[in-house]
C-alpha cells in the first residue's frame, strides 16, 4: 500500500456551535441526518474530519459536504462513508483505504485523515 494523502484539521467547538445556531440551515448543508442528532463538540469533530479528508484528498473543489458522513463502528472507531461526489474522487485517485482519528478536548476538535491506495 501507498499513501496517496495526508489531511489534518482543527476547529474551534464554540466556533461552529455560534455557526450553526447563526444559520440554521447549515447544518443540514453539512451534516447527515445521523450526523446532525450529535452535540456540537462531535460535530466539531466531524468538521474536522471532513476538512482533513478533503485535504488528503487533494483539496479540490466541488465536493458535496454530505456526501461524506462521519460513522462510528460498534467499538468507537471513526470511519468514512461516501457517496457521490466523494465517492467518485476517491475511485479517480485510487483511493482503497482511508484511516481516521478524531478528538476533542480543551474547546478545540481535531482529525486525521490518512488516504491509502491498494498497490
């Protein structure tokens, strides 16, 4: 396996707790319907997350935030579903594995995207 990117991002939990209550309607731009029912210091954490896999992936423009959703496995450990718009950058790239780390603490959110191709 090779790495094809990295992405790392941090973000202020009060920041994006004013965001959403500001504008209403961000989060359902942002967020999942599942996504959306956590507390604001997880949804901090998703943000990041998502900010990170964008970076690992290039940054490019015309990604759909809702086409990548945050999930947690029975065990607590965060990974990635995508679709659309995601989905299709990720098969263009080569994109086989993708690992995530997520945390929070001391008012700040931060994730880990690490983007691994299958060769």
């Amino acid at each position: 396996m090779a790495i094809l990117g990295i992405g790392v991002d941090v973000c202020e939990i009060a920041r994006i707790e004013e965001m959403l209550l500001r504008t209403p309607g961000l989060v359902d731009r942002l967020f999942s319907e599942d996504e959306a029912r956590h507390r604001p210091a997880s949804l901090a954490g998703r943000f990041a997350a998502k900010e990170a896999f964008a970076k690992a992936l290039g940054s490019p423009g015309g990604l759909v935030w809702r086409d990548c959703e945050v999930r947690k496995t029975a065990d607590g450990a965060p990974y990635f579903v995508t679709r659309g718009t995601v989905a299709d950058l990720e098969a263009r790239l080569g994109v086989t594995r993708t690992h995530l780390s997520m945390s929070h603490d001391g008012g700040i959110a931060t994730a880990f995207v690490v983007c691994e191709d299958g060769h």
